[in-house]
C-alpha cells in the first residue's frame, strides 16, 4: 500500500548557510526507493542522492553528500520515493 507521506517532518539548518548544512528528516513508516534531489531555483536538477530504504527514524545528511560545488543561491530538496505519492520539499539558501 503506498502512502501519502512517510514523512513526518523535514528541517535544514542553519538556513541561511554558507559552507554546509544538515538536512533532517523524521520518518514515520518506512520508504522505499527513496532519493534526495536538489534542483536550483531555474529547476534544473542539481544533484542525486540515492538512498534505497529509508526505515523509520531520524536521517541525517550534509548538503556536501548532495551539492558541494553549489554556487550561491536558492535551493529546493525534494524527497522523492516508489513508496509515496506526494514527494516533499525545503527551500535552502546558499550563502558562498
């Protein structure tokens, strides 16, 4: 059965931030397929991360493991999965 969101709740901090910063995400039923993708404010993709499965819990993961190299700018991260309808999304801010 999919869900709508596994998700519970989603933070990046600090936001604002210049050199990095940690995406946390809190995971109320397990997700499958799960990936993390950053797109810049144009929407063009910007980085990947394949994550597999996600169990439930608290997930940690640095802005350098996705987009090191980002210039300066607007960010959207959005969680996508095969297990999810709806993917969610942040908004991030990159200070260089």
């Amino acid at each position: 059965m999919t869900s709508r969101t596994a998700c519970r709740d989603h933070t990046v901090w600090p936001n604002p931030f210049n050199a990095e910063a940690t995406i946390e995400l809190r995971i109320g039923s397990p997700i499958q397929g799960a990936q993390l993708k950053v797109y810049n404010i144009a929407g063009q993709l910007e980085a990947r991360l394949d994550l597999g499965t996600l169990p439930t819990g608290v997930h940690r993961f640095p802005w350098s493991r996705l987009a090191q190299s980002a210039a300066s700018g607007s960010y959207i991260i959005v969680l996508e999965s095969a297990s999810t309808t709806h993917p969610v999304y942040a908004r991030v801010t990159a200070l260089r």
